[in-house]
C-alpha cells in the first residue's frame, strides 16, 4: 500500500486548468467505524472489505483490541475482527485521537458491560460537548466521572446494569441514537428512541445485517426505532461504500474549475446522506448518477461533475441531518455561484471538530469571498474569488480540504495551516486530487 503524503509545512493549491479523470470515493467514514466496533461486539469473525483507513478509523480499531477484541488487517482496506466474548476493561487509557463519531460510538457500545474504561482525545476532541450521550447512558444506568471539565473528554465510563429507556431526541443525531441503540443491546428491556427527524440510519441498517431484531416506523416527519434487549450480534461480511461525504470534494472541485468533468465511482447513495448532490442539482449543477447498484446492504452509483454556471438558493433548512458535514464545501462552491446561498439552521456545525461556521465565514472573507455570519448558518454571495490567503484550520480536515479546493478555481494560490489533519478521514486527498490534475504542493507558490 503507498503512502499517502503527509504535509508538514502548509500546502498550497493553486490555479489548473481544469480536472478529469475516474477515481474511487475512500470507503464511508460513519460506516467504517460501526464495521468495527459492531465486529467487536459479535460473535464469531466480522470481514469488512472496503474499510476507510483514516487516523479516525485505526484510532476505533485499536480501542476495539484494548476492549478485548482481535482487530486485524489482512489487506488494503481489508480487515478482519473477531469478537472474543463481553468487552473488558480496557489496561490503558482509550485515545480516540480525533474522532467524535468513534467516542460517543464506543461509550454507547461498552455502556452495557461490566467494565469501566476512560475515554480522551486530541486537543480538538477535548472541545466536543458529551453530556448529548452520556446523558441518556446515564439515565439507563451508565456512571460517569469528569475527570477534567464536564461536559468534555476525559471522562471515566462504568458501564452494566442498564434498563431500556424511551429517548426522544430534540434534534436529529445519528451518533446519539447509535450511541443508545448499542447500549440498548446489553440492557433489561425494551430501548426505544424517537427521532423528530431522520437522520443517517447505518446503524439500524447494520445491526440487522448483524443478526439483531431492530423495529423501525415511521412517525411524523421522523421514526422511532425500537430495539429489545439482551441481544447478541452475529459475525458477518461488511462492504464498506463511497463516502459520499469525501467524494464531495473532487466533484466540488470540477463543479467550480473550468474544463473540468471528474467521475466519483460507488458512491453511496442513502438517501440521508446526498442531501448536497441535491442541493447543487437545485443550484443548477451538472450532477449525473449512472450504474445504480446495491453494495454492503446501501445503495451506490457513480457521479460525474462537470463544470458548472452555479446560482445560489436558500437551502432548505430540513437537509441539514442529510449533510450537515457538507455544508463547509457547499460554502466553498456557492463562492463561485452567481448571488447568494442561504444556509440556516445548521448551528450544530458550531460543535464539530471546530465552530465551522465561524471559521468558513473566517477563511472565505480572507479569499475575497463575501460572508455573513449568523448564529445558526452563514449567507454567501458569489462573485470573483481572489484567493491568496492563508487560512486557519484550526485542526479541523474538513475546513482544510475545502480550502485547498477553492484554491484550485481562485484567481491566486490558497494556503492552510494545519494540514496533517486531512489524514484523520481523508488519506490521499491530495493524491487523488493531483492525480484529477489539481496542483497542491508543500509550502513555496503553487
């Protein structure tokens, strides 16, 4: 396996003169780390084929042997887990780098043992708020100490004993309702969460895949999902699809480079998660989906992006579950759309990896581009993209990738600090994106 570049001055991406090839999406980030875990959790052997090899991602393997489970790459993107009875505690303390997903995941996961295992993070993780888990853990029986701030890693789990508890979720979350879905497995009774709206369904979908019984109906414009517990999930074959979250970035970078058409191959296409595809389709993008098929119980399709005459819209403010980690790219095409795109009600972008609100309006005003910050969203109005600028990322991969494909259509060079933090979902980015004909390099002008 080759591998990927590692930044460690500032990169720089700068005009081409348009991008064209085929590449394959990196597999799904949500899913690789379910793959994992859920393996951990089964009896018998789980083999995933497809797995997304990102820092993210190793950081979830590796809690899953420290909990006793044997984790084992046998090939690229191929990995075998083998579930060695219940979850122990842990010798050492879990670090799970940056990865918000993997940490609430995992506290939902080793919740019902009897087990007690300390939970940390990078500096960036440290930031994210808990308590939206650890809550509902709590009310089934979990025990929680702070070690340091509340409300923050690092914290102390001592999980068993839990009782099934009826959640109702004020806002769309898959993480949260993963996180009580899997604690719900080994507690006594019925767990059952009510979701006012729908947000990614990996789990429910995987859970079944791994032999559990798992009612899901709808109720208003969202589901509750029911799940009996005392479960235990079988071994099986994971095929791990596109991440429609990473392909985004090589189809941005055509929609806004002249010259440019790029064609993302198995993308998946869960209807909770291409809220973007169709919202640059509203805007006027020339977005097409052929070869339709169906990979790892999700639907996928390759999508081709050519350049295209943007105009911006008001995003419908009920999209956001479906792409809520998209809208920093978003932001970066409706730059180069003609008036502006209105993004509201996506204030949950303020507690991700950083306040990603806060740092697009920063990073695209230092472009040129004009912003306007509100509490819950951020308003773009397209016009000429000057670029040269050097933007802070503060940790954050995505704010860093979105970055670098402005770049590429600026009318100068764009730099990002921060970089290595690209590999934490995303290795290869630039790879990849060199390989379409981008020109990002370390340091110096692009």
């Amino acid at each position: 396996m080759s591998t990927p570049q590692t930044f460690t001055a500032s990169p720089v991406s700068g005009v081409n003169s348009g991008l064209k090839g085929v590449v394959r999406a990196p597999g799904d980030k949500s899913m690789s780390h379910r793959a994992l875990i859920f393996g951990g959790m089964a009896e018998g052997v789980t083999e995933i084929e497809g797995l997304l090899e990102g820092d993210d991602i190793l950081a979830t393997g590796r809690a899953m042997q420290a909990l006793g489970a044997s984790v084992e790459r046998v090939g690229e993107g191929r990995w075998r887990v083998e579930g060695r009875g219940p979850l122990r505690s842990p010798e050492a303390v879990i670090d799970c780098g940056n990865a918000g997903t993997g940490v609430r995941l995992l506290m939902g996961a080793v919740a019902g043992y009897e087990l007690t295992a300390t939970f940390d993070g990078d500096s960036s993780l440290r930031k994210r708020p808990m308590k939206r888990v650890t809550g509902p853990l709590a009310d089934m029986g979990a025990r929680f100490d702070w070690n340091a701030a509340e409300d923050r890693v690092p914290l102390t789990l001592h999980g068993g004993g839990l009782k099934g508890v009826t959640f109702v979720q004020s806002v769309a979350s898959a993480q949260i309702k993963s996180a009580i879905l899997l604690a719900g497995l080994n507690a006594a009774g019925e767990t059952v969460v009510v979701e006012p709206e729908k947000s990614r369904d990996h789990t429910e979908r995987m859970l079944r895949a791994f032999g559990a019984e798992i009612e899901v109906t709808e109720e208003g414009e969202g589901w509750r999902i029911r799940l009996p517990g005392g479960q235990k999930l079988k071994g099986t074959h994971v095929a791990v699809p596109g991440d429609p979250s990473s392909a985004a970035f090589p189809l941005a970078a055509a929609l806004i480079t002249p010259g440019s058409q790029v064609t993302v191959e198995a993308v998946m296409l869960n209807p909770l998660r291409t809220g973007l595809f169709q919202t640059w389709i509203d805007m006027g993008a020339d977005l097409t989906i052929a070869n339709r098929r169906m990979a790892g119980g999700e639907e996928v399709g390759d999508v081709t992006a050519r350049h295209s005459a943007l105009k911006g819209i008001v995003v419908p403010e009920d999209r956001a579950a479906s792409m809520i980690d998209e809208y920093p790219i978003l932001a970066v095409t409706a730059a180069f759309a003609e008036g502006a795109t209105v993004m509201r009600g996506i204030g949950e972008m303020r507690v991700k990896e950083s306040d990603r609100i806060a740092l697009m309006a920063a990073g695209l005003s230092a472009c040129g581009v004009q912003v306007e910050e509100e509490p819950e969203g951020f308003i773009v109005t397209g016009g000429p993209v000057k670029g040269a600028a050097t933007v802070d990322t503060a940790h954050d991969h995505r704010i860093a990738m979105s970055h670098l494909v402005l770049g590429l259509a600026a009318e100068q060079p764009v730099s990002v600090r921060d970089p290595v933090m690209i590999a934490t979902s995303f290795p290869g980015f630039v790879e990849m994106m060199n390989g379409l004909g981008g020109n990002i390099v370390q340091g110096g002008a692009a």
